[in-house]
C-alpha cells in the first residue's frame, strides 16, 4: 500500500515546541474506512464533545490482520458488516504527547446487509458517538472546515488534531 504521508507534531500544531529528538515511540496500528451506502454516501462519526467527524475505524488488536479489525470497527461504529473494496493509503504519524507512532491503514468499503446495534466502548457512549451519512463532497466540504479550524489554532484537542489532517488526506485521495 501506498504511503501518503508522514506527520509529526509540528505538522498538526505548529505552537507546539516539543523536543522529539530522544522520543521512544510506541507502535500503534489503525484502520480507517471510507465506507459508502447504497446511496453513494459515506458515514463519518463524531461526538457531542468536540463536534468534529472523522472516519470510521480504530485500533488493530494485536496479531489481528488489519482488514478484519476495520471490518470490527465499522460493526462497532456505524452499525455495519461492510466488504472491503480498495486501497486508500497509509498515514503515518508521530504523536509526542502520547509517544505513539500511528500506521493508518485506509480502506474504500461497503456497508452490507442490516444495520445493527452500535457496540461503542464506555468512551464512546460517554462522548455521545454518532453517525451521519453524507456525499462524498460534502465530507470533503466537512473535513476542509476542520482543516481550517485545525489551521487557525481553533482545535484544541490533541488526537483530533491529527485526526483531522489524515482523514482530510485520504479524503482527498480518493477524490483523484
């Protein structure tokens, strides 16, 4: 798979001044899901917290291929089985404050068959996760607003920060 990008701190929040040259990071490994209905919409999911919506997706369990944990994210996320259907890219980053190394695996999907019952984690419920469905443009228009709060300094949490960024890049690749 193609990578995209590599970011680091200074990409994401360049007020930040932190001294990365000693950093021991921790692996990480993501999917992410750009996931399309029978509408040709997308789902993007947020939460009442920040008001920011990202791709579905999340963390690769250990010795969990990656395909299958998107495949588990998306059952938990948005309520859907989906089948796999493309390459997107990869999107590295390195968070500081976390000591985290993130290998972004993104995926084109499906959602197939009923929607079921989300299976959020105790975070997720708390942040009151949801789910919308909208045009790809419109989840372009969506993540370029982000992106230009993420620009102006008005996104203050951390892992959103680079959330934003990496799902604004594959967004976009897909577009091409």
């Amino acid at each position: 798979m193609k990578l995209l990008a590599t970011f680091r701190e200074k990409d994401v929040f360049p007020n930040l001044k932190t001294d990365e040259s000693n950093m021991d990071y921790k692996d990480r490994l993501t999917g992410k899901a750009i996931v399309f209905n029978d509408k040709n919409e997308i789902a993007l999911v947020g939460n009442r917290i920040n008001n920011f919506y990202i791709l579905p997706g999340g963390g690769i369990d250990k010795n969990e291929p990656i395909k299958d944990g998107i495949m588990r994210e998306c059952l938990e996320e948005i309520g859907y089985k989906i089948d796999i259907i493309d390459e997107v890219g990869i999107v590295e980053d390195y968070r500081a404050r976390d000591k985290k190394h993130c290998t972004n695996y993104c995926y084109t999907a499906k959602a197939t068959g009923e929607k079921r019952k989300l299976n959020l984690t105790e975070d997720e419920k708390r942040n009151g996760l949801r789910v919308i469905w909208v045009t790809l443009n419109e989840a372009i228009e969506i993540s370029s607003s982000e992106m230009e709060q993420l620009r102006s300094g008005k996104v203050f949490f951390y892992n959103t920060g680079f959330n934003i960024l990496r799902d604004n890049l594959f967004l976009r690749e897909i577009k091409k």
